[in-house]
C-alpha cells in the first residue's frame, strides 16, 4: 500500500467517525439539547439555568453543568421576571430569520 491510498483510507475513516458522531444524538444540535419548555422552567426554578438568550420565542442556554440547551416559548410574560429573579443572565435580540429554500 503507497502513501497516497493509506491517507485515502485514512479521510475516510475520519469521514464515518464524524458522521457517527454527527447521528449518534439527534436531539442535540451544535451541543445544545432540546426540551420542552415546562423542563425549562423546572430547571429555572431548580437554579440550574446560568444564561438564556432570547430569540423571538426561541430560547437557547447554559446549564450549571455546562450543558445547553434550547427550546420555544409560548407567550409568557412573566418569564424575563422570573429569569432574573433566579439570577440568570439574559440576553436578547431579534428573531433568527429562517430561509425557506434550504430547509432551515
């Protein structure tokens, strides 16, 4: 075997290895676990939200554990009250405007 087809077989490898990890959890998007949002609030409640950023009604975050998260609020208004009051640091900005030609 030359050089050239061992590090062939080599890209390869390192290609399945990333798709396995890529499908392995489908929940978790870019380290970030998806929840419902009475799971959210049982976590704020519990103190184990550190951050939250506010998207329109979508809502992404930190863990005490270093773990993130994201989810979709329904309308809620009391939620930046209760967010502060359990000492979260919250940042916010417009909605993320999604293409409809690619799926996203």
């Amino acid at each position: 075997m030359n050089l050239r087809n061992l590090m062939m077989w080599g890209v390869v490898v390192l290609l399945v290895l990333g798709l396995y990890n890529l499908f392995q959890n489908p929940g978790s998007i870019a380290g970030k676990t998806e929840m419902p949002f009475s799971t959210f609030l049982t976590e704020v409640d519990k103190g184990n939200v550190v951050s939250v950023d506010i998207r329109g009604s979508e809502l992404s975050g930190n863990f005490r554990d270093g773990k993130g998260f994201k989810t979709y609020s329904p309308n809620y208004p009391n939620l930046v009250e209760k967010l502060s009051a359990k000492g979260v640091s919250i940042t916010a900005g417009l909605e993320k405007k999604r293409d409809l030609r690619c799926g996203e």
